[in-house]
C-alpha cells in the first residue's frame, strides 16, 4: 500500500480532531499562537517595506 492513501489521511484527520476535541482549551492556544505569530510577522515585513519605500 502507498504510504499516502486516503484511508491512511481520513485516519489522521480523524485522530487529529479526536485530539482536538479532548483538548480543546491547547488546540484553541495553538491557534490563537499561530494567528498572532502570524499578524506579527506580516505587521514586521510591511513596516519595514515601507520604511524602504519611504527613505
């Protein structure tokens, strides 16, 4: 068997969202961790892309 078929994903994604489920409060702070990462990483890059075009 291929190591990527689709039972294979639907049983990951499965266990994924059981894990998500039981421990929704972490996977919440996971998300919510990235997101901020994120926000923050894109408010950096275009400050200083502005700063560039601009002095």
């Amino acid at each position: 068997m291929p190591p990527h078929t689709p039972t294979r994903t639907r049983t990951r994604v499965k266990r994924i969202l059981r894990w998500a489920a039981r421990r929704r409060r972490t996977a919440t702070m996971h998300v919510l961790r990235g997101i901020c990462y994120g926000l923050g990483t894109t408010t950096v890059t275009l400050a200083s892309l502005w700063v560039q075009r601009h002095t």
